[in-house]
C-alpha cells in the first residue's frame, strides 16, 4: 500500500455522516466515559438513546442510570463523578432548568461533569425549536460554557471539555451546548479520530475526592460556616474562601483552555480560532458582527454580500461564554470601530445578554467603539441573511446619527401578517 | 502557604472529616443528665462486652462502647434515648441544676 493509499484508508475509517447529537455520543463513547445518567427531552434525546447502544453493544464500558427527572440525572452524575468517575451527561431547555438546583453543586464541589446542550427556547410558549434562552440562563452558577458551531466542532469540544474540567489547575464542570435542530439534527462528515490518539490526549481522571475510598474521605459537603473553622483535627474554610476559590479557578481556566485548544490542535489539525473566540475575515476590518452559534453561521454568509457592497467587515464568533473572556475581547475591540451583536437570546427585562456584557468588558477602553444589539431567531425563527444584512445597515445608519441605546430591536418579527389575528377568538374577557 | 500552588488552588471541595464537637459544646443546651447505675448495667454485670444499646442508639455518638460505658457530658444535648433504650432500666436522667 502506497502510503497515499493509506491515508486514504485511515480517513475511510473514520469519517464518519453523523448528526450533532451522535457527534456528541461519540465523544463521550472514545472520551471513555464511565457514568451517564440522563432523562430524555427534545431534541438532546439522541445523544443518550446513542450512548445507551454503545452500552448494549459493549462499545463502551459505562453505566447508564435510569432515572425520573433531570433533576435526578444531574444528581447521580454529581454523586458518580465524586466516587472519581469520569461522568456526563446531555439536556435541552427545561431540561437543564429543572437539573438547575444541583448546578452549583456540581461547580461549587467542583466537580468535572460535561452536559452537552441541544439548546431549544424556554416556554412558555411550548416550542421545541432552538434560540440561546436556556444556555444563558446558567452564567452565574460556575459551569465552563462553550458553544458550537458545527458537528466536528462538537465531537471535539467535548474531547477538549474533559481535559479541561478535570484538569487540577481547574476542576470545574463544564457545559457544550450547540444548537438544536439545526445542529443537532443535522448530519455532517465527521472525523473520528484514532482511540489511542484520544487515550493520549485524554487520560484517565485523577479527581480530587474520591468518595469510593472512605478511608480517606468520608464524605462531601457539611455544612459550611461564614466563618474559618479552627479545630486540633485541622483548620477548614468557610463558605466564602471556598467561593473565592471558584471564581478565580474559573478566571484562571481561560489560560488552561486555550492551552488544551492549542494541544488539541497540535495533536489532531483542527482549531477554532483562538479556542475563545473565532475571527472571519477580520483583519481588514472596521466593523465586527459578534454572536454565537448559529447566528455567527448565518453571518459567514451575510458578510459575503457586505463585502461586495464595499463594507469592511468581519465576524467574532464566541465559542466561550464562561468564564466570560473579557481581556481576549477588549485586546481584540480596542481598535475597532463599530460592533453589532446579534443575540439569539434576551437577558428578559434588559437587552440581549451577548450584547450588554460586551458593553460592560469595553467599558474601560478609552476610545469605546459604537455597538448595537439586535435579537433574532427566538423559538427557532430562522435567521435569515437578509435579517443580518438589514441590522447591519441599521446599526451604521444609527451610529452616523449618533444613536445609542439599550432597548431591544428585533429583527425577522412578522407582525405585518397578523392583520387578521383576534384574540377575542381564543380568549372571552368579562 | 509556600509552594507554588496558587492560594486557590488548594481549596477545592468541602470536604467531611468526622471531629468530635461539631457544633460547639452542645453539652451545655441539656436540662437533663443521664446516669448509668453500673450494678444494673449488663457489660459491667457480665464483664464482657454486651448490650450496648446506649451505645447504638445514642444520636450524638457521646456514649463509649467500653466496660463501663463512658458518656461525654460535654456534648450529651440530654435527649434521654439511652434512658428508654436501656432494657435493664440502668440509666436515669438527673436535673442539671442552674448556678
């Protein structure tokens, strides 16, 4: 066989035709994963119907616990992942709303559990369809965020997601979430790496508790004081150091992802951008569209159009929401000049989240550049390029005249077909 | 701390260790003390170790599973458990009188 041959057979092997959610079941099949639990919900259901086969079919070594909630799913993972357990599992919207109360359990114990997320809309109302409410919802709880924009993105976000959660300089649990439908049930050529690659870049887990040996420690998570605790078997934190330990784990991790981003790229020949964010065609440019996501996918698109009508514009794409990379940001915006964001999502009461926490990071430049937010796409209306095309023209037309505000504007709403929309049909007023 | 760790670093999951006195000298909330008359007593009687029922039902974990069972007064909260768990009728619960 020449060795050109052999390439060719060694890619046969391993690309694979697969749908994000099944992308996201591979990595966690080659990633060895020992605990899964997990409850069904659309359209994440998938990811663990995927897994359960690799079980039954003796890919993968693991145990899947049934069990009836989300709420419960994300305990058993919490309590496996502190016997040691290399654990993870998978959840959509109300989903992962219902396992919030065990979220900052997972982060404050520290713990390096990965949920994949096939983000949908919040209801009310009842839509399955996807926008970034649910994703967002969790920001303040500890967890690494990243987000996806393609199947082969996903497949090695969550290679990279364990080394960087169980690293010791991090110890965080961490969520990879990617839109639903339009990723999750999309399929697309995905390269399965080589499991001794995989073995390689991700060892075994070495946790920092071990609860399966209770001669060493006997439990986890008495009740913590305000105070230090000072006592002749030895002196304990409060609540608060614990905290402060958190936060600044989570600050840290920003040097420690980009490392395993950088390796992983190294090792396997793919990267995203700088494993922070990712710039298209940015280096001429004076406007920057910035989103997540799908919405970055639909402005690849859109920015081609832009460019032939002369505007020099580009794109940053967030791949890491938390912990919130403020420096890479501000390093990257203090010479430019005007900023859109387009937030598939609303910090409901104040704008779109993307947008005002980018205000607030370049708050301290000292030549601020213009930015606007607009909202797109809630409960899977498509994100059209004309709708991002239409924003952008907007935004310069409002920064000319000197507008800036913080109210929301929405783009691709079609109030104009509800002409004949009365309510007084569904609903009797007394 | 002096090694090369970052502070934070070493602080990771709150972790249980079991300590005697917890919560302070929960001794001092009781208003009753119980009293072990170790001629009714069956360790003591038998001389080997038995019964234990104070032992093993005791909340707080203050009764000793020795000949004869020794209770820590400074952290008894004086439920009285051991009292009516005792079949032999050995342990009497006392007033504590208040100075």
């Amino acid at each position: 066989m020449t060795a050109i041959e052999e390439k060719k057979a060694d890619l046969n092997e391993n690309i694979m035709i697969l749908t994000g959610n099944h992308a996201a079941a591979h990595a966690f099949r080659q990633a060895k994963v020992g605990v899964i639990s997990a409850y069904p919900i659309t359209p994440q259901s998938p990811v663990v119907e995927k897994i359960a086969e690799f079980i039954a079919e003796g890919k993968l070594k693991a145990r899947f616990v049934k069990v009836e909630s989300e709420h419960s799913a994300l305990a058993v993972c919490c309590a496996a992942s502190a016997t040691g357990s290399r654990v993870g599992t998978a959840t959509s919207a109300h989903g992962l709303e219902l396992m919030y109360e065990m979220l900052p359990w997972a982060a404050g114990n520290r713990l390096p559990i990965i949920i994949n997320l096939a983000t949908r809309s919040l209801g009310a109302p009842w839509s399955v369809w996807t926008d970034h409410s649910d994703f967002i919802t969790i920001r303040d709880v500890g967890w690494i965020q990243f987000m996806c924009e393609n199947n082969q993105e996903i497949y090695d976000t969550n290679l990279q997601a364990f080394k960087i959660a169980e690293d010791p300089r991090v110890y965080l649990p961490a969520i990879v979430a990617y839109d639903g439908y339009i990723l999750s049930h999309t399929m697309m050529p995905v390269k399965l790496e080589n499991q001794d690659k995989i073995d390689e870049f991700l060892p075994p887990l070495n946790h920092h508790i071990n609860l399966s040996d209770i001669s060493q420690v006997k439990g986890i998570d008495p009740v913590t004081t305000p105070h230090i605790v000072k006592r002749t078997e030895g002196t304990a934190p409060g609540y608060y150091e614990y905290r402060y330990a958190l936060q600044k784990s989570l600050e840290s991790s920003i040097d420690i992802i980009k490392e395993v981003h950088d390796e992983f790229a190294r090792k396997f020949g793919r990267s995203y951008g700088n494993g922070i964010y990712k710039k298209i065609q940015t280096e001429d440019a004076d406007t920057i569209i910035f989103a997540m996501g799908s919405v970055s996918s639909q402005a690849r698109v859109a920015i081609k159009k832009l460019r032939e009508e002369g505007l020099k514009i580009g794109i940053v794409s967030l791949k890491l929401f938390r912990p919130y990379p403020f420096k890479e940001l501000r390093e990257f915006f203090k010479d430019k000049e005007n900023i859109i964001v387009f937030d598939r999502d609303i910090g409901y009461g104040y704008e779109g989240v993307l947008s005002y926490e980018l205000k607030a990071a370049l708050y301290s430049l000292k030549e601020r550049p213009n930015i606007k937010g607009f909202i797109v796409g809630l409960g899977g209306r498509d994100v059209k390029t004309e709708h991002i095309i239409t924003g952008v023209h907007k935004a310069l037309d409002e920064f000319k005249q000197g507008i800036f505000t913080n109210e929301t504007d929405f783009l691709g709403l079609r109030l104009d077909e509800l002409s004949d929309y009365d309510e007084s049909t569904y609903f009797k007023r007394g | 701390m002096t090694d090369s760790k970052k502070d934070y670093q070493k602080i990771l999951g709150s972790v249980q260790k079991p300590v005697i006195g917890e919560a302070g000298k929960t001794g001092t909330w009781s208003s009753k003390k119980p009293i072990i008359d170790l001629s009714k007593c069956t360790p003591v009687k038998s001389g080997k170790p038995s019964c234990f029922n104070c032992w093993l039902y005791c909340p707080e974990a203050v009764v000793s599973r020795t000949i004869p069972p020794q209770i820590d007064l400074e952290h008894c909260k004086g439920c009285g458990i051991c009292m009516e768990e005792c079949p032999v009728k050995a342990i009497t619960m006392e007033e504590v009188k208040s100075e």
